[in-house]
C-alpha cells in the first residue's frame, strides 16, 4: 500500500475509544473475552488497511468479536474515522501494530479464525517472510489460533497465492478450500465481504484468488 502520512492520525489513534492502545495491549493476551465484555469468539484480520471487510463482517455477525489489525497509523485511522461514524457496532476493535507481536497480544487458541486480505506481496525473495501467509507468520498463526480455527487468505496476486499454498503445504497446514477466480466459484462466493483492494482489483478485470487452511 502506498503510504502518505496523515497529520495527527498517531494522536487521533491515541483518543479513539475504539482502539486497544499500544502500552496496554499485551496486558489484554488471554482476556479479550473481558475486553468486550462476554464470551464470543473472536475473530481477526491481520493487515486491514481502511477496515471495510472487517467492519461489514462486523456488522453482520454481532454474535462473535472482532479485532482489525493494521501497523500504519496513517491507514488504521482511516478504519477509526469511519468506526466513529458506527457507534451501535459494539464487536469491533482496532490495534496498532506489527502481526509479528500477534502471540504477545492473543493468548494461545485464542483467536477463532484469521483473515488476510490482499497482503503485501514483498516481491524480492529476501523478504519472503515478511509476507503474511509465509512459513514464519502461519507459525504465529498456529500459537494463537483455536484447534479448529480457520485462515482465509484473499489475494489478487497470483505468485503470492502460490506461494501460501506452498507455505501451507510445508507447513503441515491442510488446504480445506481453494478457488483462483472467487467470484466465478459458486459456492466459495457465497457470502463473500469485497476489501478496498477486492473492489479495485475486481474492478479492473483481475480474478481474485481464496484459500481456506486449517491445521
Ligand atoms: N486488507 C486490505 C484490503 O484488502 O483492502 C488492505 C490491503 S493492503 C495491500 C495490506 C495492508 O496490510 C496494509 O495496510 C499494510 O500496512 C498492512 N500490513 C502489512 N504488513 C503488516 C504487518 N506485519 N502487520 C500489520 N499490518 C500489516
């Protein structure tokens, strides 16, 4: 994602109500449920941008907790600006920070299930595992993810998606479902939430590709 910093989105983060503050987010790790203040699973997306798939998801299923994950301040506050705008949406929260840190901030089995979309794609090999569906973060993934929980990863880049299934693979992960064109796959499609990049990828003709992995 090209970046432009924003003026004030670091003090803006700092007074939203809606974000988990960096100095107190660790102390949370095991005790998200009283966080929100019931029992719910709690699901994830790592690497959010402006937040439209995770706060429509939201929308649509009060019965489980929800937590959007994005390192940029300049990104995360556009998902806070448009949160402010949804106050009766009682099962969303925001974190600043980086998804190497996820197994300091959830505890083990913790999380229900993960959502990536459209991550970065750190093209050059040396930054392989920077990439968020890579061997290094599934290995994350796994410590903080419950026994039956799910991570679904949306891409519109082929060589990535390639590469996820190979990670999983290596991994031990097993692939549950797989479609490299969403939304011509019938079923897959099926209640499909579109991401910004979802949208403008979509939009100019490319296929969009989906994998379900489970341990
Ligand atoms: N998921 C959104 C969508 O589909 O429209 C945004 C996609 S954008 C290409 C990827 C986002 O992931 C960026 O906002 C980036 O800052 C964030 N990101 C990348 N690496 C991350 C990391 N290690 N921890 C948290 N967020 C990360």
């Amino acid at each position: 994602m090209r970046l432009r910093n924003v003026p004030g989105s670091r003090e803006e983060i700092a007074r939203s109500r809606y974000v988990v503050q960096e100095d107190v987010m660790k102390e949370k790790r095991g005790h998200w449920n009283e966080v929100f203040g019931n029992d719910h699973p709690l699901y994830i997306e790592v690497g959010m941008g402006k937040g439209k798939f995770i706060a429509e998801l939201a929308g649509r299923h009060p019965e489980y907790n929800f937590v959007g994950i994005e390192k940029y301040s300049s990104v995360l506050v556009r998902a806070v600006k448009k949160r402010e705008e949804q106050p009766d949406l009682e099962n969303l929260l925001f974190l600043r920070m980086d998804a190497e840190e996820l197994p300091e901030v959830f505890g083990t089995e913790e999380v229900a299930g993960i959502y990536l979309n459209f991550s970065d794609p750190w093209p050059k090999d040396r930054h392989a595992k920077r990439r968020l569906p890579s061997r290094e973060f599934l290995a994350r993934y796994d410590k903080i993810l419950a026994k039956d929980g799910r991570v679904e990863f949306k891409t519109d880049n082929r060589g990535l998606f390639e590469f996820a299934l190979e990670e999983a693979k290596e991994a031990g992960w097993t692939l549950e479902a797989c479609t490299f064109d969403l939304h011509n796959d019938e079923e897959m499609v099926q209640g499909n939430i579109m991401t910004e990049y979802e949208e403008r990828f979509s939009g100019m003709g490319q296929a969009i590709c989906k994998m379900v992995i489970r341990r």
